[in-house]
C-alpha cells in the first residue's frame, strides 16, 4: 500500500526537531551544512528497491568470491570411488550452474522479509548510499507502536532520533570506509565448497515435511544453497568486526537514549521494545550474520553498551565522542571490553 500522506506529514514535521537535538548532542552533521537528509517516507516495496541498489555492491563481492572454488574442496584426480566420484561431479556442477538464481532468490527473500520489520534503513549498521538520503518505513513505524501500546508520536520521533544519530554516524568518512573494508574483507574471505549442495541434502535435518518451511529453510541457509564456508581468515577477521560493529551500535543507543529523554521525557519503554526485538533471533538474521559477517546479538549489544557505559563513566559524553575524531579511533577487540585502555591509547595519540 502506498503511505498515507498523513503519516508522512507527521515523519517530516517532527524530523526537524530530532534533527536539531540529534545534531545539538553528538556534534555530528546529519545532511551537508545545516540542511537535513533527504527523508524519503516509504512502503514496503520502495524500501526494497532501494536496499536492494544499496547493498548491491556487496551483493556482488559476494558472487565474485562464491564463484572461487574452495582450496579444501576435492580437486580433478582426487582418489574417490567411482560412484561417489561421478556423484560429486554432477553435484558440482549443479550446484555451479544453479549458485547465481539461488543467491539471487536468497538474497531477495532476506531483503523482503527485512522490509517487514525495518524502521528506517539502520536496522542493519551500514552504510548506505547516497549519503543524503534517510528512509523511513512508517507502516512498520506505527505497527510497532500499536503493537507495544505506545503514543504513535512518539515512536516517530523516537524512530528519527535513531535513525539521524546513526545517519550520522555512518555518514562520518572514516567510520564509513573502515565499516565497508571490514565487510568486503570478510566477504572476499569466503572459501566455497562445491560439493556443500550434496553434503547438506545428506546430512541436514529439515524438521519439517511442510514443502514451504523447507523452502524457506533452503533460502535462508547459505551453507545449503551457496556452499558459503566460513573460512579460518574470517575466523581471524571476525573479532575486528564485531568489536566495530559493537561499539558503533554502544554509541548510537546511549546517545539514543538521552536525546529520547530530553524530547520525550522518557523512551526507555521503546528502547528496550526495540532492542528486544532486534537480538531476536529469526532466519533473515542468520543469513546476514553469515553473508556479511555482522553479528547482532544480546551478547554484542551488551559489548558495546558496557564500552559506552564504561567510557562516559571516565570521561563523559566527550570522551566518547572521540571514536569518531579520526581514522584509527574505533576501539580493538581488547578495548572494547576495558574501556580504560582505549582511552589511555587516545590520550596517548592527542598528546
């Protein structure tokens, strides 16, 4: 359905007041100058479109790093019986052939089924292109609100004061490069196995005879439909990203919640309906975490909110806001779990 223009109204007289707040606390630029972003007001269908233009870029890192095969996979000449032999070749080759529309397929079902529940476009923490632009999803926005038994207002501009705060954060050049590297890093460390397809089919349990469920469980598995094997580079990588990823959502939530406070006298309802809904585990998050590499659990959460909470502590919003100063700020995996090392490395560099 279309959005109601009413809704739209709403969206766009309120986001000028948590842009100001927004802008008031972090220090940080929403749009360029004193300008807001680009709010676009959108539905369902639209939302995708543009996630879809958006991620493409990673979408086709993906391709080109599915499409090398595996070093550990079974080369030409490998001893194998002949049966299994001539059985691994056919499954290869078909799951070769097939990789392409399955990704594709795959890929628009996790994108689909994220229309469904996405405020904005910062459910997930990355950057989007263009800079300038803000999507709201304001069906879902007042769903959730009706749902939870809070003033549809106030979900608005709660929602805006999220989305601007992480607008401008991921808006910050150094924070933007350093989350897109770490991804396509991940990504590119992908090593499939060609013969996953028959390996998965003879081993997995659908729990189901449902002919949907077992779709949708092929769809949301990359590990059955890509051959997608999580690599020991990734292993390696994975801690740097989740320390990044970690700290960046520690910053937006406690700036999140003190603006919320000062324009709603409150917010703390919404932010734990919120953050609740976001460590709940669902299928299309589990197909992110493995494609992507991001890691969105209570666990992670609770990371960076005692990095936020352990460096306000010492040195007020201020010294937080240092992560954002210059390339290299970001907390290491270590630092992210004892906050006063990270602010003794940053004190060490501005001296």
């Amino acid at each position: 359905a279309n959005v109601d223009p009413s809704s739209r109204v709403s969206l766009e007289q309120l986001a000028p007041i948590a842009d100001m707040h927004v802008r008031n606390y972090t220090g940080l630029i929403t749009g360029a100058g004193t300008a807001l972003p680009n709010i676009v007001v959108t539905n369902h269908s639209t939302w995708v479109h543009h996630t879809l233009e958006s991620y493409k870029p990673l979408f086709t890192q993906l391709a080109t790093a599915l499409s090398n095969p595996s070093v550990d996979a079974p080369q030409p000449g490998t001893e194998l019986d002949t049966e299994t032999d001539q059985m691994a070749t056919m499954m290869s080759s078909l799951n070769k052939m097939m990789a392409p529309a399955m990704m594709g397929m795959s890929i628009g079902s996790m994108i689909g089924q994220l229309s469904l529940r996405a405020f904005g476009q910062y459910d997930l923490p990355i950057p989007r292109e263009p800079k300038n632009q803000m999507l709201l999803v304001a069906s879902n926005v007042e769903q959730f609100a009706n749902d939870w038994s809070i003033a549809v207002d106030d979900m608005r501009m709660w929602v805006l004061i999220h989305e601007l705060t992480s607008h401008a954060v991921l808006s910050v050049d150094h924070v933007r490069d350093s989350i897109n590297q770490q991804i396509s890093r991940y990504i590119a460390g992908f090593r499939p196995n060609p013969n996953a397809l028959m390996e998965r089919l003879t081993t997995m349990d659908l729990g189901t005879t449902d002919p949907m469920a077992m779709m949708q469980k092929f769809l949301t598995d990359p590990t059955i439909i890509l051959g997608a094997v999580r690599s020991p580079e990734q292993e390696r990588q994975a801690p740097v990203l989740d320390a990044m990823i970690a700290s960046i959502i520690g910053y937006i939530d406690h700036s999140v919640d003190t603006i919320s406070a000062l324009v709603l006298g409150g917010g703390a309802q919404i932010a734990e309906a919120v953050r609740r809904r976001r460590v709940e585990s669902a299928p299309h998050d589990s197909f992110v975490e493995q494609l992507l590499g991001l890691r969105l659990t209570r666990q992670q959460v609770e990371r960076g909110h005692g990095f936020a909470a352990g460096v306000t502590e010492r040195a007020g919003h201020d010294g937080l806001s240092q992560m954002f100063n210059k390339a290299g700020n970001l907390p290491t995996p270590n630092e992210l779990d004892a906050p006063g090392l990270w602010l003794a490395r940053i004190e060490l560099q501005d001296k």
